[in-house]
C-alpha cells in the first residue's frame, strides 16, 4: 500500500514538474501558459469530440506500452514497439486477404477478423521475440536490437507496399492491397472509438492479471529483480524471456492488427507513425504496471490529441507537445531518484 | 492512341465540367456580394510545414492571401499526415473551432475529405486536385491549374538564356502532369531556339533532396546550363545550381531569394483563387465543383524575373503568357514530334490548352527531350 502510495506521489510530482518545466518553455515562447494548458484540457477531454479523438490515439499506445512495460518485467529494456506494430500490421494484411474467400467458403466474416487479429499478435510477438532469442542466446543487447529491429520492419513494410504486395490501382500512396470491408471492424456503439481502444483495455487487464495473480508472472518479477537469483532457484531463464519479449510484441503487434481492421484497411507507411515510440512514454509513466498503462495512455493521447488546436490557438509548432511528452518523460526519469528518499513512504522503524 | 480526332474533342469541352464551371464561375463576381459578407473561419492543412519552399508554402501564401477577405478568420495545421488522423484534424477544426470552410491542400487528403464531407453540410471543403467528379458531395470542391503554361514561360527565358543549348529537367514521378510541365518547359525552349535540348531525369520521389542535388550536379557535369525541378521542394535543385553557377527556374511558389544570380522566373500555382469560393460560401452565391485552367481563368502565375533576365526576354515571356490569357496561344500544336520521332500531332493540328482528356492522357516526352518517360506508350 505504501509503496503504491509511494509511486503515485512521486509520479504525480513529476507530471507536475513537466507541466512546471513547459509553462517555463511556453513563457519563454510568450505565450500564457494557463490559456494553452486550458485548450490541451479542451483539445484532450473537454469535449465528447475531444474524448473520441484522445481515446483514439490512446488505444495503439496501450498495446505498444505493453511491448516495453512486460519485457521491462524480466529485466529487459525493450524500444521496439514500432517495429512490432508494423510487423503485426503486415502480417494482419496478409491474413485479411489470406481469408478474403472466406465468403464463398460459408463462413462468417468475422472468422478473417479473428484471424487477421492473430496474425498480427503472432507477427509482432515474433518479432520482438527475435531480439529475445538473441540476448538469451549470443548475448545481444536488446535495447539495441529492437531499436534497429525497428528500421528493419518499416524498410521491410515499405518495400512490400511500393513493391509485391502494392495495390496499382490506388496511385496517391503506396498502399497494399485493401483486405475485405467485411474483416473490418467499426467503432465501439456509444463511445464512436474503434475496438481498438477495448482490445487495448482488455489486453492491459489480461497482462496485470497474468503478472500479478501467477506463477509466470511471479517468475518474471524474480527474474527481472535478479537474474543470478533467478538462475539460482532454477528458473528457466530462456523460456521466461522469450514468452515476455513475445507476450510484449504480440500486444504492438496486435496494434498494428487494430489499426488496419478499424482505421486503415490496408498497410501503407501510415501504420509507422510513432505509436510505438510514444508507447514508452506511456510505460515508463505507468512504471511497467499494466493497470496504469490504462490510465497514461489516455492521458498521453490526449497532450497527442490536442496537438493540432494548440498549434492553431496559439500559432505553437507542431512539436510543442513532443516538447512536452519530453519534458514529462525526462522528470519522470528524474523522479526515480526520490525512491525510496522521503520519509513519509518509508517504512517504520520498529521500536524495540 | 488514335490523333485524328483531336480537334473535335473541342466537342468534349463543350460538355465538361470545366464549362460549367466557367459559367458560373461569373456568378463569384465579388463587388455586390461584398455587403453581405459574414464571419467566417477557414481552415488549411498541410502534409508539411509552410515555409518548405515548395508545395505548402504555395498554399500558405494563398491562405494568408484569403485571410484579407472581410470577416475571414484563418486557422492553420501543419505536418498533418494523409490518414485517418487528417480526418480527425478537419472534424476537429469544423467541431471545436468552427471552421466553416476547409482547405486540406495536399492531394492524398481527398479520400478522407470524401469522408467527413457528407457529415457536415454547412461545411466547404475546397481541395486542390481537381478530383471531383459527378456524384461526390455538392459541398466539395477540386482545383488545379494547368502549370505547363507558366513552364512553357520558362522555357522561354530558358531557351533564351542557355549557352550550351542543353537545358535540364528533374521530375519527382513518372505522372502526366509532371510530363506536362516537362513538355511545356521544352516547348517553350525551343520555341525560341528549336536546337535546344533537354536532359529529362526522373528520381521517383517527392521529396528526396540527395538525389535531387546529384541530379543537378550531374546535369551541370553534362553541360545543362538552365535546370527545373518538379518535386515538392525544389529548393536543393535551385540552390546547387546556383552554386554550380547555371540558371534555374522555379515551381510551386516564389523561390527567386534562393538564387539572387542565377533565378529568371517560375512556374506558380495561384490557389489564391480559393478566395472566390470562400466568397461564395460567405454570400450564399454559387460556385463551381472542379475548377481547371491556366493563365486564362487567372489559376496560374509567373514568378518575378531574376535580376540575370534582360529585358527583351521579359518582354517576349510576358506575350507568350498574353498568349495564354487570350488564348491566342496553344502549347501542343503541330507538327509535333515525340522524342522516339512518333508523330503526335500533324501540322495544323492543334490542342486547346483545356483538352483535359489529351492532357491527362500524356505519356510522351516531347522532341528535343533527352530521356524516357519509363511508361508503355
């Protein structure tokens, strides 16, 4: 209880030092930082509009904060949620269109968009579990390989879509074939979000409840607190990093699943547009707890979402609110200095 | 492809969308709708940022041109990327800052325009493309002009200015208009010096400024001394030329700073023209759906001559766009050949600059033009 306590102050003092740092930033630019901090409320959740467009950038940044924060779990510093995303949206598309005779077959379409989902959670667990075999195995950094994985999954996705898998008949962009209308996926009734945003719940819910309440989870803790330690009790150290790297990148992966059933309908370049950078922002913010993934993700797709009105409001650059997720990824790095530093959370000494 | 009847598809003029355009184009008329004019905010959106030298700042210009009109207030995104998210850019302009009329000014938005569109009725959406065809939402607009008339311009200055006779093309993609502008640079070229030559590459991308700069190094090495990039930015080709110490010629918007020695002039989009549908959607008057034209219906500029262009050449460009303007002057006419000596058009034939169907239809390159255009003719 305390430690949570704990986490949740010091969290709340870095957010609060970030927005301290930005008002400095938006001063220094003379712009008011009250005035700008009441539109990014307005352009983020001040309106139903507003909510639909923050949850809808939160959804991939759920799934990709998932890539880092159950790697992070076993010890590992993973950054390649991009290239899982991209990865899973590649093999989404092949499997969209693998399942497009699904109709003349008699089966219903949502067979293809089960399918579509898997394949892309398969191709991004894949994918990230690549790097996890190559740490367990030759000792490769993996902070370093999926930080390059990345650039090999968007050159790869680029050249597919400008090459074998490119569609001719669309000549704006560089686009895959469409996979079927009917694989596609709508918006969730009430809230008009695509499902995006419930596989994302669902799946930060699944990843807290594995960690937390079983013995895998427990496993990872262990391995992730002490790696010798881990060896000594004899812990399979290999399988347990493979499944996380692989748990990790299904979840981007299936990112890139959602983006092409709910949004795009085929892969393109659009499917590499930072959702996975910003997933470690939103994980590191969540400090690798599935449960707050849920609640960083929206709060960081709502500074995303009211990018565009800040720069119109205030003629700010574009970049004003990557200046900002910065500031607050910097003072979040900061902040974990203070643990374990004020009295208040530290345990009682008991009197004797 | 059949060239005998070219000349009738006047007839095919007579029933496009163009001419109705024109005419209603008179009902814009200002003046008397002025009195009425009511508040009104508009929005752009730009793939990139506005001052890129290019593309965008054309549209900026434009925007900021718009933004005198009585009662306009302007709003601005940049770096708005052509998905799904550009539509949660326009909804979001029209829903929490009432943007009534919008401006997605770069060409791959059109998908996404022809899904918010139907949504917002009380809304313009004005794109420049000249995409729209019978059957899409009343409230959306396409323009374009025709940008080989400025080119074939300077052609002229560059015809004139050339040394070596060798004058140098760079195309982002193998499309038709970007073979339009290289045709009308050529013509015009050799309308004034019919042994000019012009070496005409193609690098495949829109915005790629190391191949861009090779390019025109490489030309340069040949003996190019006037050179025309047609890609989003052309600003790398103007500035190495005009560190190479050749002349250049601009695309898109203004670029004669980028080269104080060496620019003579440029070919310029003129989406200004926009102001006349935000005008209409202000009054209640009426206007036009797909808009295409060149120095005629005013669509289309010349950037100011460098300080390198003597005035006798100012004075023969400036006819040649009266030319336009009057229509006196035709850019394809006969005889003509293309570069593999095919006939395209026999002596006497003409094409009338608005022959949409033979312009979208262009795959050739024409005589003098040193290079191949990569496509089955």
């Amino acid at each position: 209880m305390r430690e949570r306590a704990e986490a949740a102050a010091i969290t709340a003092g870095a957010l609060l030092a970030a927005l301290a740092l930005f008002a400095l930033f938006l001063l220094a630019n003379g712009r008011d930082p009250l005035a700008v901090y009441a539109v990014l409320w307005l352009g983020g959740f001040g309106t139903p509009f507003s909510l639909q467009a923050t949850l809808t950038q939160a959804a991939p940044l759920m799934l990709t904060a998932l890539c880092t924060a159950i790697p992070a779990r076993a010890g590992l510093l993973v950054i390649g949620g991009e290239g899982a995303l991209v990865a899973g949206g590649v093999f989404a598309v092949l499997a969209g269109l693998g399942t497009a005779g699904l109709a003349t077959a008699g089966l219903p379409a949502s067979v293809g968009t089960v399918a579509t989902c898997a394949a892309g959670a398969a191709g991004g667990a894949a994918w990230i579990a690549m790097a996890g075999a190559l740490k367990h195995l030759r000792g490769v950094n993996e902070t370093i390989s999926t930080l390059l994985l990345n650039y090999i999954a968007i050159a790869v996705l680029n050249h597919l879509v400008s090459g074998p898998m490119r569609d001719p008949a669309v000549s704006l962009k560089a686009t895959s074939w469409a996979i079927p209308q009917a694989t596609m996926v709508g918006t969730i009734p009430g809230i008009g979000v695509h499902w995006g945003f419930a596989f994302g719940v669902i799946a930060c819910l699944l990843a807290f409840a594995l960690l937390r309440f079983t013995v895998f989870g427990f496993s990872v803790d262990v391995l992730g607190g002490n790696a010798r330690a881990a060896q000594l009790v004899g812990l399979p150290i290999g399988r347990l990093t493979l499944i996380a790297c692989a748990l990790g990148g299904g979840g981007a992966g299936l990112a890139g699943a959602a983006e092409i059933i709910a949004v795009h309908g085929a892969a393109s370049s659009s499917l590499a547009v930072g959702f996975g950078y910003g997933g470690i922002l939103v994980a590191f913010l969540s400090r690798q707890n599935p449960l707050a993934i849920i609640f960083f993700a929206i709060l960081v797709g709502g500074i995303s979402a009211s990018g565009g009105l800040m720069q119109r409001r205030f003629d700010l650059p574009d970049a004003a609110t990557q200046v900002l997720q910065g500031m607050i990824f910097l003072c979040v790095l900061a902040s974990n200095a203070f643990y374990g530093r004020i009295r208040l959370f530290q345990p009682r000494a008991v009197a004797e | 492809m059949d060239h005998s009847k070219r000349n009738s598809r006047r007839k095919f003029l007579a029933d496009s969308g163009n001419v109705i355009a024109a005419g209603s184009l008179a009902a814009l008329l200002p003046g008397l709708a002025r009195a009425q004019a009511k508040p009104m905010t508009i929005g752009f959106l730009y793939t990139g940022v506005r001052q890129d030298y290019g593309w965008n700042q054309a549209h900026g210009v434009a925007a900021r041109q718009i933004a005198r009109l009585d009662g306009v207030k302007l709003l601005e995104q940049e770096n708005v990327p052509e998905t799904a998210e550009s539509e949660k850019v326009m909804e979001s302009m029209i829903r929490l800052d009432g943007a009534r009329v919008l401006f997605p000014t770069s060409f791959g938005f059109w998908p996404f325009i022809m899904k918010v569109a139907p949504k917002f009725p009380e809304v313009l959406f004005v794109h420049a493309g000249g995409l729209w065809k019978d059957g899409d939402p009343k409230n959306t607009i396409g323009y374009r002009g025709y940008m080989e008339e400025p080119h074939y311009l300077s052609g002229i200055a560059a015809g004139r200015m050339s040394k070596t006779g060798k004058i140098g093309f760079i195309g982002a993609k193998p499309l038709y208009f970007i073979f339009n502008n290289c045709n009308g640079f050529i013509l015009g070229a050799r309308s004034v010096n019919p042994k000019i030559t012009c070496q005409v590459l193609i690098t495949g991308d829109w915005n790629n400024p190391v191949k861009e700069a090779e390019a025109v190094n490489s030309l340069v090495d040949q003996g190019v001394d006037v050179i025309v990039g047609n890609t989003d930015s052309p600003k790398v080709v103007i500035e190495t030329a005009e560190r190479r110490g050749i002349y250049s010629c601009g695309y898109h918007t203004d670029l004669s700073a980028l080269a104080p020695k060496g620019f003579l002039t440029g070919a310029e989009w003129n989406w200004g023209k926009g102001a006349d549908f935000v005008r209409a959607w202000q009054t209640g008057g009426t206007y036009p759906n797909l808009l295409r034209g060149g120095f005629k219906r005013d669509m289309v500029k010349l950037s100011p001559f460098g300080a390198a262009v003597p005035e006798a050449v100012r004075a023969e460009v400036l006819r040649a766009r009266q030319g336009f303007a009057d229509d006196k002057l035709a850019l394809y006419r006969g005889p003509l050949k293309d570069n593999e000596g095919n006939v395209v058009l026999k002596a006497g034939e003409t094409i009338d600059n608005e022959d949409n169907k033979f312009k979208f239809g262009v795959k050739f390159l024409v005589e003098g033009a040193i290079g191949k255009t990569g496509l089955a003719r």
